[in-house]
C-alpha cells in the first residue's frame, strides 16, 4: 500500500531536491546575470520584473530584488495544447487545489493580504506550500473557478490551476505581510 501511494504521489509532486528547484534553470537567489542565459526573448519589464514568452505560448516572469531572484512564475495563458507547466506534473486548467492539496500532502498556508479573490467572474485563490530546501524556496500555486451558483460542493474541488510561482520566502513575507494564522505551515516532504 505504502509504495502504491508514493507511486500515486509522485504523478503530481515537484522535485524536492535543492538543486532541481528551478524554472528554466533559473533558481531563487541566483544572480541577475542570469536572466542573460535565459535562451527567450524578454516580452516586457515592469520595475524588478521580467516577462518573457514562452514557446508554448504561456508567460515565464523573473522578479528581481536587491541584485538576485526572488520570484519565478508560469502563467498559463489558456491554450489547452500548453498546459504543462515549468516545474511539477500538475496541468494547467486542470489540476485542482484539492488535487494539488492530497498531492502534495498538506494544506498549506496563506498570507493575510492575498488569500482568495473573488470578482464577477472567477473565485481565485493563492496557496503556498513551505518546499522544506535549504534555499528557502515555498512554491505558490493560483488556482481559479468560474463563480457560478450551480458549484454545490468544495469550491477548492474546482478550482484549477492558473499560475505555478517559485519564490524566495524573506520576500514573500515582505510583499504580503503575515501568515494568516491556523492555517498549516508544514513544510512539503514525501
């Protein structure tokens, strides 16, 4: 049984080992000069952040801070042929925070300022989970659900994965504020 659920675990994990954490082989703290290895053309920047488009036509954005990387993020741009997302096995638009969640083996945690969105069309919801890597690495996924009357259970059940994020965690805390307390700060081991 138990090799049957690390077997099931592992369709939808990241890996855990310090050195694989990485997009494009950028890493949290790695120097600016490496945005020049970064073999894609840069679409925009605003301020510290970098954006450049992807072959399969999502979106990879570098945030820089005090001379090194601190945020890296696939945004998926809603093209069904690219829905594999930078780093995990999880699929854009399908995947949800309830899968994401049993995968990964914790709840997660919140900040205070940036929880759950909720507008005219969507409910969206930003959930970190601590990577447990001597790096300080916490991956943050945006999940997103039409807000629709006819949702009769767990709306986190239909939320599907919008934005795969890698970030430095000293920074996360200075952009977002606290931790919201109660919620599961355990970091994610298998």
């Amino acid at each position: 049984m138990k090799i049957f659920l690390l077997v099931l675990l592992s369709a939808f994990t990241i890996p855990l080992q310090d050195a694989e954490i990485a997009m494009l082989g950028v890493r949290i703290h790695d120097p600016k000069k490496v945005l020049s290895k970064i073999p894609l053309i840069e679409t925009a920047t605003e301020k510290s952040r970098h954006t450049y488009h992807l072959e399969d036509g999502n979106n990879f954005s570098v945030t820089i801070d005090d001379g090194k990387v601190v945020m890296l993020e696939n945004e998926w741009m809603h093209r069904q042929k690219s829905n594999k997302p930078l780093i995990s096995k999880f699929v854009f638009g399908k995947t949800t925070l309830t899968e994401i969640k049993k995968a990964l083996g914790t709840q997660g945690f919140c900040y205070e300022k940036n929880f759950s969105i909720t507008n005219e069309a969507d409910v969206v919801n930003i959930t970190c989970f601590d990577m447990g890597s001597s790096n300080g690495e916490v991956m943050v996924v945006i999940t997103k659900a039409p807000f629709r009357a006819s949702i009769t259970r767990d709306i986190q059940s239909y939320q599907a994965l919008e934005t795969i994020i890698l970030a430095d965690k000293k920074y996360l805390d200075k952009l977002w504020g606290k931790k919201r307390p109660g919620e599961e700060h355990m970091k994610v081991s298998l």
